[in-house]
C-alpha cells in the first residue's frame, strides 16, 4: 500500500517541484531574448547589475512611451542634477505589468523615489491587456503576487497562455517548446544578446524609429486605404495595423453616453476602480507623473468610442485631485498640427525620432517640476 501510495505521488512531487522551479525563475538563462518574457529577463538583468548602483527614477509603459519619449534627453536632465532615470518601458506593457514591475522595485530597487507612468487614454478601458501580458511581467512576479495578477487578468478554459496566471510551466511552456526545436539557434541568440544588448546602458538609449506617415495622413481612417493602394515597403506591417484599427472601430462603444447614463460595461467599472486602487498603492516617495501619451487624431475620431479620452479623465483626475498621482494629458499634443501629426509618427500607433524629440522638450519643464526637483 505505502509503495502504491509512493509511486502515485512521485509524479505530483515532481510536477510540484518544476512548478516551483520555474516560478523562482530556474528558466529565465534560457528564455528566448526577443520574446516579451526575454526582454523582461534582459531588463531585470540589466536593473540587478553592478554598474547600476543607483537608480532614481523610471519610466514605466508600453510601446508608445518606448518609442514617444526621449529616453536619452530624459537621463541626461537626471544627470545633470546628479540623479539616474532609467527607461523600464516595454511592448505591450498595461497595467497589470505596471503593477508587478512596480512591486518587484519595491522589493528590490527601494532607491527609487518616483517616475513616470505611460500609456493613452485607451488603456483605461481594460485591466489588463489580455493574457499575452503575463509573459511579460513572468520574469518579475513572485508567488505571492498571484491573487493580485488573478484580480486583473482573468483565466479561460480554451485559453492555455491564461494559465500562466497561476503556473509558471504554463507561462514557459512555449518557450520550452521552442527551445527543445531548436536548441543551438537558441543559444546562438542568447549569445548575441548577451553581447549588445544586457548592458546598463540600454536603460538609457532611444530605439531606431525613422519615416513618418505623411504618404498615408493620420486624421481619418481612410489612411488605411492609402495603406492597401500603396507599394510602401511598410505596407503588410500597416496593413495588419489597419485590420486592428477596423476591428476595433466596429465594436466602439459609445462610452459618453454611457457615462451620461450609468450604463457602462461592468469591465470598465472594474478597470476604473482596479486602476485607481493600483495608483492609490504606489510607494514613490514622490506621486507617479501619469503621463497619456500623444495619438493620432484618427483613434478619437473613427477608432475610440465617444467619450473614450473623458473616461480616462475621470478615472485619474481625482487621483490627481487627492495628490496621488501628477497628470499630463498629452493625448492631442500633434491633432493641431497643419499635417495633423503625420510628421511625428511613423506608423499608427508609434512616435518617429521627430516627434519624441518635439514631445518630450514641451514634457520637459514640467517632469523638472514634479520629479526631478521635488522634494
């Protein structure tokens, strides 16, 4: 009986011990590096090293503040005044990595004292930005950190990756997958990450983003047209932007009649008040600079649903009325442009090089107000 009873809980001991294993990280060497859970390891990595000694400030976000700040000029002010800002931005970041990177900060850089929180008005709709984001925050979460991520990012039963919300082996399991095909191209790959890009330094340098949208123009969502007639070699990479903006317009909701009539979708009520109690939590020794990011005047006029940028307003603007968090609302920052943007964008959701430059020199003065020189 007892060796019947050994050898049916040999299995789940085994099973127990993979899982906790993974969860503490046993994987991380070997992650693919361009995958989201391989930048979250190289950036860990990068915020654990020795030349990093000290660290004040960061940049947290998605793709918009990744490539629509100037990181580089942002680090320089910092500098100047004797003090580090490190851009910990990264695709496809929302709240829910927000939150965990913030925790794993807390836990193990407590030098930093404040920073900047990025995103647009579109990322107050929703908690979470479906469950590919738990491959990104995988890397800096830690077991006692599941209830809060199980709050947020809800688990489906035809939907393997939401797994990863309470299993780490079903976080890895992909990537195990993909390691196990090819292991050598692997290898090679971290190998070359390891050699350009786990410095510190890439805490601090601006990513390439060059050509603007003007062939295309930015104020309606006729651009997409443009996109298909055209023989841009950007064109597919646009194309498949344009299917995600369509998809999204058919099923706009019209979200200021809604708030006129207290009849908004539970799930927005439930992102307000998970974004507003997540803000609420933050231990910055100065209130996070929530920034909304600039957008192309197309999201507002055919994408968004109505109301959209007054609903983020209302979720933040009594946060910032409490002095919990400092509020810039750069959401139309190029819509009064004669080009209407065209020239600060290269493809519909991103910044080029020009208009992070343009934007962050206006954002400036006021971040030397509210960080860099608070007290």
């Amino acid at each position: 009986m007892l060796r019947k009873l050994l050898v049916l809980s040999a299995p789940i001991a085994l099973l127990l011990l993979l899982e906790a294993m993974f969860a503490a990280g046993v994987w991380e060497p070997l992650s693919q590096p361009a995958s989201h859970a391989g930048t979250s390891v190289r950036l860990k990595r990068a915020l654990g090293n020795a030349e990093l000694p000290r660290l004040d400030y960061v940049t947290l976000g998605s793709s918009r503040p990744a490539y629509g700040l100037d990181h580089a000029l942002l680090a320089a002010t910092a500098r100047g005044m004797g003090r580090v800002h490190a851009d910990l931005s990264m695709p496809g970041s929302h709240w829910s990595t927000i939150g965990i990177v913030s925790r794993w900060l807390e836990r193990h850089r407590s030098d930093v004292r404040g920073g900047i929180i990025a995103l647009s008005v579109q990322d107050l709709q929703y908690a979470n930005n479906g469950s590919y984001e738990l491959g990104i925050l995988q890397p800096f979460r830690r077991i006692d950190d599941t209830p809060w991520i199980a709050q947020r990012i809800p688990v489906k039963r035809n939907d393997l990756e939401s797994y990863a919300v309470w299993s780490a082996l079903f976080g890895w399991r992909d990537d195990i997958r993909e390691f196990a095909q090819a292991p050598y191209r692997r290898l090679a790959g971290i190998q070359w990450y390891a050699a350009h890009r786990t410095s510190p330094q890439s805490l601090f340098d601006n990513p390439d983003s060059s050509g603007d949208m003007c062939a295309f123009g930015l104020a309606t969502l006729d651009a997409c047209d443009r996109v298909e007639a055209s023989t841009d070699p950007r064109r597919d990479s646009l194309a498949r932007q344009c299917r995600e903006l369509r998809s999204r317009a058919g099923d706009r909701i019209d979200i200021d009649a809604g708030m006129r009539q207290s009849s908004l979708p539970p799930s927005m009520l439930r992102a307000r008040d998970l974004v507003r109690a997540q803000l609420r939590a933050m231990r910055w020794a100065i209130a996070p600079v929530v920034v909304l990011m600039p957008m192309p005047p197309l999201w507002q006029r055919d994408v968004l649903g109505r109301g959209q940028h007054e609903w983020a307003l209302s979720v933040l603007q009594p946060l910032a009325d409490e002095g919990r968090i400092q509020l810039v609302d750069a959401t139309d920052f190029f819509a009064g442009e004669a080009d209407g943007g065209c020239s600060a964008f290269f493809d519909f959701y991103h910044q080029n090089a020009s208009g992070r430059e343009r934007f962050t020199h206006w954002l400036l003065p006021q971040l030397q107000h509210m960080l860099y020189r608070a007290q």
